[in-house]
C-alpha cells in the first residue's frame, strides 16, 4: 500500500486541507472514517449511473 497516497486521498477529495494532515487536526480514526466515506460516495455514484442507465432502457 502507498501510505502518502491513503493519508493525502482525503485532501484529494475535497474533505481536507493538506495543513490538517500536519497540524493534528485528524488522527488516524477520522483517517478511516474519511476512506469509509469515500468508498461511501463512491458507491453512490456507481448506482446512480447504473440507475440512469436502468431508467433509459
């Protein structure tokens, strides 16, 4: 696993500023608790498509 790539994937999103990774604003629970909502997020999107998809035959 590429550790900067999980602990920056929440600043990539748009949930965090780089600074709070530095600062100790997160810890690491609200680091897994911001991947859970992603995959959260990303699953809703998912659906949403296949719902789309489903509605124009």
């Amino acid at each position: 696993m590429n550790l900067d790539g999980y602990l920056f994937a929440p600043v990539a999103a748009g949930l965090w500023r780089q600074r709070e990774l530095y600062d100790g604003t997160y810890t690491f629970s609200d680091l897994a608790d911001a991947h859970e909502l992603m995959q959260v997020q990303a699953e809703n999107a998912r659906r949403a498509v296949e719902a789309g998809r489903d509605a124009n035959g």
